[in-house]
C-alpha cells in the first residue's frame, strides 16, 4: 500500500475537524441552517489554512442527502461517495492557475448552463482564483452577478489583493486566520498519537513555530522529522532536522550578558558558528528571546509567550534578573545589528562588534533599586573614581543557582541595612570620571530655572548612599579653571559674553551673574559643559551653578558686550536717530 502524506490522509471532512478556523466554519454552518446562502464565495488567506478544505466540505454538504442536525455532511449518502472517489458530476474543481485564459472561463460558462442531473447545486470551486488573466476576469463578471438557481461558486487565493474589485464586490468574503501555534500543537499531538509516536511536547511547538500558522507545512515537517526519528519524536530530532537553535543557547547569552562575561559570549557565539549556523540566525533568535524577556515582566502580557510551561517558568526566572531598561537596550543593539548584517564584509565582526556593546551595555546605563526586578546599578563618589556595583547574574540557567544569587543578594542588603558604615559591596569594578561622558542622555543632568545643575538633597537618599564630598572647595582653582575654558573656546558671541560674565565661589556653588535672561539662554549649552570638565579635572561632583540675574552689578559687563535682543538694537537705533521713533509711529510699525 502506497503512503499518504498526513496532510491528505488527515484532511477535514467535516467542518468540526477544521483546525483553528472556527469563526469561518460557524458562519456558513449558520448560513446553511437558516437558508441564507449566497451564490459566490471567496476564501482568503495565508497557505496552508483550510480554504480549499472548506470549500469542499461546504460543497458535499450543499449536496449531501442526509445532513446532520448540526449542518454536516453524513459521508455515507451517494453523493457524500461519489465526492470522496472524485466521481461527482456536480462538484466541479479547477485550477487558475493552468487554467487562466478567458476560453476556460467561457468553456465553464458554457457548462454553468446545464442543470445539474443529480442533487441539488452545481458547486464550482476554482482554486488559485487570482491567477486568472484580466480577460478571463471580465468575461467571468456577468455569470458571477447572475448564475442560475443552481449554480454556486466558491473562489480561493492567497492573494486577495490581486483579484480585480469588480470580483470582491458579486462574492462574499471570508477571511481565514493563520492557525495558532496552540491549535497546531494538540493537532498534531492527535496525529501521533493515531499513528503510535512518542512526541515530546516541546519538539512539536518548535514544528509549529517554525510552520509560521500553515498546517500544511507543520504536517510536511512531521512526516520528515517522524521517520527520522523512527517512533520517538525528540526536542533533539526537531532541532537537528529543522536547523534550529537550541533555547539553552539564548538563556546561556543572557547570563553571559547579565554577568558581563565577553569571553564566554564570544566562545557561545564560536559554537553556534561551528555548528553551521549563521550569524543573523543568532541575532535573531536572541532579539526574540529578548522580546520574551520583555513579556514575562508583566503578568497581563505573559499570554503573548507562545512556549510550553516549563519553558514559561525559565523565562519568568532569567526576566527577574534582567532591567527592562537594560533589554530595550540589547533589543536595540541587536535590531541595529540585524540591519547592518546584509550589508556588512566582515559579518562575523559585525554580530561580534554588537555582542560586545550588548555585554557592556550595563555601564552605560543608571538603574535605581527595583525590588521587583534583577539588576542593579549604585554610583558613588569615592576619592575622584565612581564606584560601580552590579548583582552578579548566575553563568548558568539553573533554577537553583539563581536561587543562590537571590537569597545571596537578600543577605547582602540586610547587611548593609545593619552596618551600613563597614559595608564593602562585592564585585566592585572601577571607573575612571572621564569615562561618563557616554553615559545615556538619560543621566545628563537638566537646567531649571535658577540652577543649570540639579540641586539634590543628600538627607533625601537612603543612608547607606549618602555621598561625602572627597574634594573640598577651591576658589582660586574654580576660578583658574574658569580662565582655561574660556581661553580654549572658540571666537564668537559665546565666548565674548563668558569672558565678560561675573563668577562668584561660595563653597560648591559658582555664581554667574549676567545681566539679562538672553545672555542667560546663549550661555546655557556652555555652563554644563564647564561643569563637566571641572567634574573631571577636580574628581568632585558637588559643583553646581546657580544664575544671577543683576543689572546693577553687570552694568559695565553689559556696555562691552554689544546689543543683542531686537528690543535693545532698537533702542539703540532710536538713541542714534530720533527721527526713527517718529517713523515708526506714522507707519504703525510693530517690533516682531
């Protein structure tokens, strides 16, 4: 006996066997109860979706002899057998695609004619219908509009938008779903277990994931994998027969990332590459793992991990210890990556290039304690270097050991909460103050309206974080400072107007005094920019400004330094020429 492919052996021959498509098998099932059935149909959607399969068992249902009271066919009737051995006379099937041409549209039309002999309808079912040419499309229009009594067609495609809007508008549309991952999982569980293979749960999702919701190419991919495997469906048989990555190598890139362990993300990288694999696979197979981080942070969003339970747990687990703004981060730099592979000489380099920025990503940004989530990152002032504490993540995907970071982790700030004055954070890696300048703007501090650096209060953090100065104030050295930043600018208003602002040194605090809020707004880019490299020159942090708006004192300042606001040019143009003012006055002219 010749084999039959489970796709055919395991055709739908009732509508309660169609898989997934629910929604379109209730509609019709309805429309034949109640006696409300149109002429025409068009079925659309991806491959591999049950379009033609509906269309034939909507087919020998409208000529089935005896249907059940829930509108399906009997399959026992002579016209039910006459269908199923392809000896029907009035179920006719034809194939746009070899048949396109407007002399087998008239050749059908012809046919369309004659009544049927038997039964009740003749059913045409044209399957690939937007194949057919332009002409064979509006030869076809009249007979669509207006068939006889007896005649219903059933158009399919996957390609709706090829079909001419003339044809959409005589057919009544129903559109079919990509079948859900879940759904194809207990189908094929069915089929298994009907034909006597051992299927693990987790290999059978891979298949249905890889199908991307086509039934069709799940079965072809069963058939495949099941004869290799020879009765025992393995996650290791589906992985080898498909090409697919392993989970565990995305979960192991993670902790190497979380860690920040380059030498070992690079070694996983090597062997993913050893195995045959390309590089866009690996990046692609880490941004969805990413993104399943990501869902796992919220209990409303963990419907959307399609995976089974046992994987659901693992991803719960490594998402505690991932930030959310760390895994926006790497999906960045990986959807970056997935760009520039294409176009990329040495793609190697490249994937490693993103891997490394990914590993590191961590420095770069500033994390506050998250009692739900895993990472942490504390800055503290400490002789001229900032302190960089980051919790540890486990190298492996092990429940247990994360479970040792956890408690490890716990202990840790109990302990600080006890003796915060002998805590010595482990696992502290150094940085020197030059190297925050690529921090994220995020960390970037903001002007308000009387400081250009944000005045915090120490009282209002934690005690265990509360920062003691290492530089004590300087006048003379602010003001030097001062001098060799100016003196490094280039010609032009900004200068011209730092050199004639007035600083004052009262502790941490530098006083600018200027003499308008204009001089304040072109300066504004300038002040932070002093900051910064007196923040890396004298190690300290505290250093703040804090604006002062005061003519009196900024009196002669202001007569060096030209006119600058509209207003002021035109006082100045009055002062010169009174006549001005005059003119102004007889022409009604306003200042913009």
């Amino acid at each position: 006996m010749s084999f039959v492919v489970s796709a055919r052996k395991y055709r739908p021959q009732q509508f309660k066997d169609v898989v997934g498509q629910k929604s379109v098998t209730n509609t019709l099932k309805n429309a034949i109860k109640s006696g409300k059935l149109a002429h025409s149909f068009l079925f659309c959607g991806p491959r591999g979706v049950g379009k033609t399969t509906c269309a034939r068992i909507l087919a020998k249902l409208l000529n089935c002899q005896t249907p059940t009271a829930d509108a399906e066919p009997c399959g026992t009737c002579a016209s039910c057998l006459a269908f199923a051995q392809s000896a029907s006379f009035n179920i006719f099937e034809l194939d746009a695609a070899s048949n396109n041409s407007v002399d087998d549209i008239r050749s059908l039309i012809e046919q369309v004619r004659f009544a049927p002999q038997s039964g009740k309808y003749k059913i045409y079912i044209i399957d690939e219908v937007h194949m057919l040419s332009q002409a064979a499309f509006n030869a076809f229009l009249k007979t669509l509009e207006e068939p006889p009594s007896y005649a219903i067609f059933i158009l399919a495609t996957t390609e709706k938008h090829k079909i001419i809007p003339t044809i959409l508008s005589r057919c009544q549309i129903y559109d079919f779903n990509r079948i859900t991952v879940q759904d194809m999982v207990e189908h094929l569980q069915d089929i298994a277990q009907d034909q006597g293979i051992t299927a693990e749960p987790d290999a059978l999702h891979i298949i249905a994931q890889k199908a991307d919701g086509g039934l069709r190419d799940a079965l072809s991919m069963f058939d495949r994998i099941a004869g290799y495997a020879q009765g025992n469906l393995r996650y290791e048989h589906v992985l080898e027969a498909l090409n697919v990555l392993d989970y565990d190598y995305f979960f192991k890139a993670t902790d190497y990332l979380l860690a920040q362990d380059a030498s070992g993300l690079l070694l996983l990288f090597d062997e993913v590459l050893r195995k045959g694999f390309e590089g866009d696979n690996f990046i692609n197979g880490l941004s969805a793992h990413f993104r399943n981080l990501l869902v796992c942070k919220d209990q409303a969003t963990l419907t959307l991990l399609d995976v089974t339970e046992g994987l659901k747990e693992r991803y719960r687990t490594q998402a505690l210890l991932a930030p959310m703004a760390l895994l926006l981060s790497l999906l960045n730099l990986a959807n970056e990556c997935e760009i520039q592979y294409k176009t990329s000489k040495n793609k190697r380099l490249q994937v490693e290039l993103s891997l490394l920025k990914m590993c590191y990503a961590t420095n770069a940004l500033h994390f506050s304690q998250n009692p739900n989530g895993g990472g942490s990152i504390a800055l503290q002032a400490n002789t001229g270097l900032t302190a960089l504490t980051l919790k540890q993540a486990p190298q492996t995907g092990t429940q247990e050991k994360k479970n040792d970071a956890a408690n490890l982790n716990a202990q840790q700030q109990q302990q600080v909460k006890e003796e915060p004055a002998k805590y010595k954070p482990a696992g502290t890696v150094k940085l020197n103050l030059n190297q925050l300048s690529n921090l994220t703007k995020d960390q970037t501090p903001k002007a308000n309206d009387n400081n250009i650096l944000p005045d915090e209060n120490p009282t209002d953090l934690p005690e265990t974080q509360l920062v003691t100065p290492a530089v004590l104030p300087d006048e003379n050295a602010v003001r030097q400072y001062w001098q060799q930043y100016v003196a490094a600018m280039n010609a032009g208003y900004a200068k011209t107007m730092m050199e004639q602002v007035v600083i004052g040194v009262s502790g941490f605090t530098i006083t600018i005094t200027i003499a308008s809020e204009y001089q304040r707004e072109l300066l504004k880019d300038e002040i932070p920019q002093f900051l910064n490299r007196l923040y890396s020159q004298t190690g300290c942090r505290e250093y703040k400004a804090a604006w002062v708006i005061n003519k009196e004192q900024a009196a002669d300042t202001q007569k060096k330094m030209p006119a600058y606001m509209p207003n002021e040019q035109l006082k100045e143009m009055i002062a010169t020429n009174p006549k001005l003012n005059d003119l102004i006055k007889r022409l009604q002219l306003q200042l913009s």
